[in-house]
C-alpha cells in the first residue's frame, strides 16, 4: 500500500503500524508518531492500522545544543 511518511511516499507491506515502522527502518528507535495530525502513543501502535494514502510523520529525538 502507498502512504505518505514524512512528506515522502512509501510502499509497505504491512498495515500494523508497529510493524510498519519496523519495516520503514526505525526498528528499536525511541519516536513520536502521528498519523493523518493525531498523535499515536507507543501503546497505541499495535492496535493502529494503516490505509492507502494515510500521511504518517514520525520524529525522533536530536541531540545537539
């Protein structure tokens, strides 16, 4: 299915957002995630299901100062 990440398009395999995610390369990385401007806690992800054309953002943390 195509979704937006990050303003980019993408083509994944797995609706599961966890699973997704893992997928995308963000595997083990600590994130925010929002989906189509709500936010989704980490306790969330594994019941969150991804459609054709939903607008994910993630961030991460920066270090730096």
């Amino acid at each position: 299915m195509n979704i937006s990440v990050n303003g980019q398009r993408k083509t994944i395999l797995i609706a599961k957002l966890t699973m997704a995610l893992e997928e995308l390369g963000y595997k083990h990385m600590k994130l925010a995630t929002a989906l189509n401007g709500e936010f989704i806690s980490v306790n969330e992800r594994n019941n969150t299901n991804l459609k054709e054309g939903d607008k994910l953002e993630v961030l991460s943390p920066q270090q730096g100062g």
